[in-house]
C-alpha cells in the first residue's frame, strides 16, 4: 500500500522535500546580494526566470523591478500571494558565511552598507517554493494564481508603484490576497489575527533653525542643538500624557543630526522621526501634537524661522479580513499542529501590503512566521528575556533556515488553498 496522501494539499506539499536544497541555495544568493528598495533587478531577475521555467505568464518592471507571475488552470477562484524583495541599508552582523558584504548608493548619494536585515529574501523563497508546487501539481487545485513578488516595502513605495503602473487593470482581479512576514517566534510557528494586523505609521523630517556662533560665545546664537533635544524630549509626553492608556501609539525619534564641531554651534538640527498608530482619530491627534511642540519649542527658543515639518512615507492601517482571516487559520489549524498555530493580536510593524486588497475592494490576509531557533526562543520566554532577540531591522537579525524556509511555504500554500482546492 502506498503512503502517498491522498487530500489537495497534501498532495501539494508532497514535493517540498526536494524543493528545499534549491530553495535553500537561492536564499543564501539573495542574502549575499541584497538591492536597496527600488534597485531589486537582480533578485527581480531571480525571480522572473523562476517563474517563466515553471510555466507563468510573466510580466517584468512593473512598479519599476516589480514581477507577476500568472498561471491559469481552469475555473475557479483568483488568489494573489505577494512577497517583498528589498533590503535595507543595514551593516550586517550576523557572523553567517553567506552574510551581505554589498555596499551601495542610496538616493541620497550616500554610500552605505545593506543587509537582508528584514527577512525578504526569505520571502523571496517561500514564494518561488509556493510557486513551484502549484505549477507542478494542477491536478489537486483550480483557478488562477497571481504570484507577485514586489519592490520597494522599505520605503512605502514598491506596492502603490505597482498600482499606478496599472496593476488593476493589468491582471485579473483576486478573491483575496494573502502575504506573510518572518518575525521574531519560534520557527516552525505561525500567527496572525483578524482585524488589524500591522500599524499604520507615518514618517516625518523636522529641520530647526537657529543661528550659529563660536562654541565660547552662546549668547550670540540661538542653539538648535537645545532646541532639538528639548523637542525631543517634549514629543515623548505625547505617548505618555496625549493617548490615552486604552489606545495605542508610539512616536520614536530615530534621527538627530546637528553641526560638525565641537567649538561650533550650528544653524541648523535635523530630526526624523516616525509614528505608529492602530485608529485614524489616534493618529490625527498625535501628528497635530507634533506640529505643536515643534512650531512652540521653536518659538520658546526665538527660532530664526517657523521649523520645516516634511512628510517623509506612510503606510496605511492593515487590516485583516475576518471571514477570510478565520478560512486560513482554519486551514492552518487542519495543517499544522495545535501548538504550531498562534494568535498574535495586532503588530506595531508597518507594511504596504494592505494597498492591494483596499485598491481592488477585496479581502486580504496577512500573517507572521517565526523565525528564531526555537530553543533558543523557548529559553529567552522562560527568563524574560525575549527583548534581548535579535529582531527585524537589527544587524544581527537572521532567520534560522531549518524549519523556517519550510514552514513558510507550507503556510502560503496552505492559505491558498483554503480557497482553490479540488474537492
């Protein structure tokens, strides 16, 4: 007698073994050349080739480097899997032998130093994989695939690049979209929630004048260096003393530049910094409240001039849909077990993957994939130390391989077919 499932999906998955060293090699090559946001053309190539030997319809430089892959088999249900590809300008620090060394040139002009620091090459090969086993086994599924593997997550600009270079009317439209993100976990887990799953978050660029003068001197400048810190510290009531204990919000300052001496009080400072909110009311308050402290911290210090409040990105609110978030934890239920499906309540993380289900009016599901050795996650939750692990945008952020590279594909495909299996 044969071992050999006999179910759609196990039938499916039946191939992933042997996917796996293929799998594996592809995301140690990404990692090793990650591309800035925007710059993805060799991992865009990657996957463009991958798509077109396992028989999609490929379209290229959509968005700029975006690809879509499309593989129709019969009627049935059109279901869109998404993963980013960009990489972040972060010096990697993992100690891996396959760990980025790239260097490149940001649009700044800036050189600077990127890493996988994220974790999308690891979306890059749950995708492939995903893709691999639908295209190799039409026999246990119906409908019409969409795989899209998009630029520019990093900056809030690869997914509305995609939309305005006519996406909508390009493809068919989905019955629902579905997209997932490696996170801090025990890898081999999955977890998600209905409703909203990842903040909305808005980055802003405040520059300060002042007037400068000798460092001996203060009473000839009015210091934008005082003028910066005391805004900085005064933007930190906002959470504290503006939201109230019921709401969610966080206002992080993660720039602050002034001057080039030490005997040199400057003209100017720079502040950036960035706010995550889970409620559009929230999320007016606490920008309206930054532009008060800045303009009245400004004017305490007889600033030269009002400050120059520049929205830098936004993303928007994901929210999850709850009919088509339960069908996939149901089917992440049937799949995995038990203690393998979690509920994570919603994530202060940003992503733009919510633009295509809100452009096309339709249901889209996101979820997380642990990544951490699970040991040695098992280890930090017993001593209380789970802030200490190295999490998404870290230097020494990397995803174990085994059995995260697994468990990701397993949970796409998963999803997926929750909507097009042969019954």
């Amino acid at each position: 007698m044969s071992d050999a499932p006999t179910d759609p999906l196990g039938r499916l998955l039946a191939g992933l073994s042997d996917l796996l060293p293929m799998l594996e090699e592809t995301y140690k090559d990404i990692h090793a050349h990650p591309e800035l946001s925007m710059e993805e053309v060799r991992t865009a190539s990657i996957a463009e080739r991958h798509l077109i030997e396992n028989g999609y319809e490929v379209t290229a430089g959509v968005g700029k480097t975006g690809v879509v892959g499309l593989l129709r088999n019969g009627e049935g249900p059109t279901i869109l899997l998404r993963a980013d590809m960009d990489a972040l300008p972060v010096a990697e620090d993992t100690g891996l032998d396959y760990a980025s060394k790239v260097t490149a040139t940001e649009a700044s002009g800036k050189l600077v130093p990127v890493a996988h620091a994220c974790g999308h090459d690891m979306h890059v090969a749950w995708l492939m994989g995903t893709s691999s086993l639908f295209a190799r086994n039409r026999d246990v599924w119906r409908g019409t695939l969409i795989v899209l593997f998009q630029p520019g997550e990093e900056t809030a600009q690869g997914a509305r690049a995609m939309i305005d270079d006519g996406l909508l009317a390009r493809f068919p439209k989905p019955d629902v979209v579905l997209g997932q993100h490696v996170m801090v976990g025990a890898a081999g887990t999955v977890s998600g929630t209905a409703g909203p799953i990842t903040s909305a978050a808005d980055s802003l660029q405040i520059r300060l004048f002042g007037r400068g003068a000798h460092g001996s001197m203060p009473q000839a400048s009015i210091d934008p260096v005082v003028m910066a810190a005391s805004t900085v510290l005064r933007l930190q009531t906002i959470v504290a003393r503006e939201v109230a204990a019921t709401e969610a919000a966080v206002v992080s300052v993660g720039v602050l530049q002034a001057g080039t001496k030490e005997n040199i009080i400057p003209d100017e400072a720079l502040i950036k910094l960035n706010v995550r909110t889970f409620d559009e009311g929230v999320r007016q308050r606490v920008l309206s409240a930054i532009e008060r402290i800045v303009n009245a911290e400004a004017a305490a210090s007889g600033a030269t001039r009002p400050p120059e409040i520049t929205p830098l990105d936004r993303y928007p609110l994901n929210v999850n849909d709850k009919d088509a978030s339960d069908r996939v934890a149901a089917a992440f239920r049937t799949h995995f077990s038990g203690e393998r499906v979690h509920h994570s309540g919603p994530a202060c993380a940003s992503e733009d993957f919510g633009c295509y289900g809100t452009e096309w009016n339709v249901p889209s599901v996101f979820w997380f994939v642990g990544g951490t050795d699970p040991e040695l996650h098992a280890k930090a939750t017993a001593e209380g130390r789970l802030n200490e692990l190295p999490v998404n945008h870290s230097p020494h952020f990397a995803p174990v391989l085994h059995p995260t590279l697994k468990t990701g594909v397993e949970a796409m495909a998963t999803a997926a077919m929750a909507w097009n299996a042969v019954s």
